[in-house]
C-alpha cells in the first residue's frame, strides 16, 4: 500500500488520528512539512465529515420513536447544561474544545473533541475551528516528540 495512502488514512482513523499517522508518514521518509501538513489535513478533514455525518444521522434517526426518546433525555440534558455553560464561559468552552483536542493523548482528538461538540449542540462552525486549531497545535506536539525521540535515539546509537 502506498505510504502516503496509509498515513492519511491512519490520520483519519478513530483510534490513531493524527498521533498514529503522523509519525508513520515521518517514518517512511516524507518531509517534515509535507507529513505535518497532509497528516494534519486529513485529521482536520476527518472532523468536518463526522460533524457532517453526525447531523445527518441524527436527522434520519429522529424519525424512529426509541431513538427520539433517548435522545430527547440524554442528549437534551446535556446540551441545555452546556448552553447555559456556554452562555456563561461564553468562548472559553471554544479555547477548551481546542486544548482538549491539542492534547495528544488516547481519546481526546478530533474524533472525540467533534463528538463531544455535537452533543453539546455547540456551534458547527465555532467547533470545527477549534477543533481544526488543536489539531495544528497536536501536530506540532506530536512533530516535535517524534524528532526528539529519534534524535535521542540517533544520539545513544
């Protein structure tokens, strides 16, 4: 398989994202810039398709009586706390969404931070953009552990 192929799908996978597709990309010899920004890329894409996908769902499933009530009490709970958090934290629940996807740690990238932000009910755009903005600052984490780790490894061999 190509292995640009594969860092952008593992770049869009739920489980790896851009932690696993980014230092395979560097691995196999890309640039630092060309990995960083199709890694980067992907995952961002990947983002925007969930949020996508996850509305869509939601409007076809509304349709089925189960599916409606478990929404309405789990789901509707949770998004009305978060609007009067958000009405209260006004853009910090933003800059939160953001550094919670920066992290990069298992469950907490784009996967997780969209799914959290369309439960929520937070605004799509506002969500994507710091969803987006913390996969940059992620990819710059990752980047940077990954050179060290084989710079330290280049060092004691």
């Amino acid at each position: 398989m190509n292995p640009l192929f594969l860092a952008i799908l593992l770049s869009m996978s739920p489980v790896s994202e851009l932690r696993g597709g980014l230092p395979y990309a560097l691995s196999q010899g890309f640039s630092v810039q060309h990995a960083f920004l199709v890694c980067v890329l992907a995952n961002i894409v990947s983002a925007v398709l969930i949020m996508v996908f996850l509305t869509f769902l939601h409007s076809f499933f509304l349709r089925f009586n189960f599916y409606k009530k478990t929404f309405d009490y789990f789901i509707e709970r949770a998004r009305k706390k978060s609007k009067k958090m958000e009405r209260d934290m006004g853009n910090w629940g933003y800059f939160a969404l953001c550094i919670f996807v920066a992290i990069p740690l298992p469950m907490t990238g784009a996967w997780t931070g969209t799914l959290i932000a369309w439960i929520l009910g937070l605004d799509k755009i506002k969500s994507i953009s710091a969803i987006s903005l913390g996969v940059i600052f992620a990819g710059m984490i990752v980047t940077l552990v990954y050179l060290g780790f084989i710079g330290f490894l280049n060092f004691i061999i």
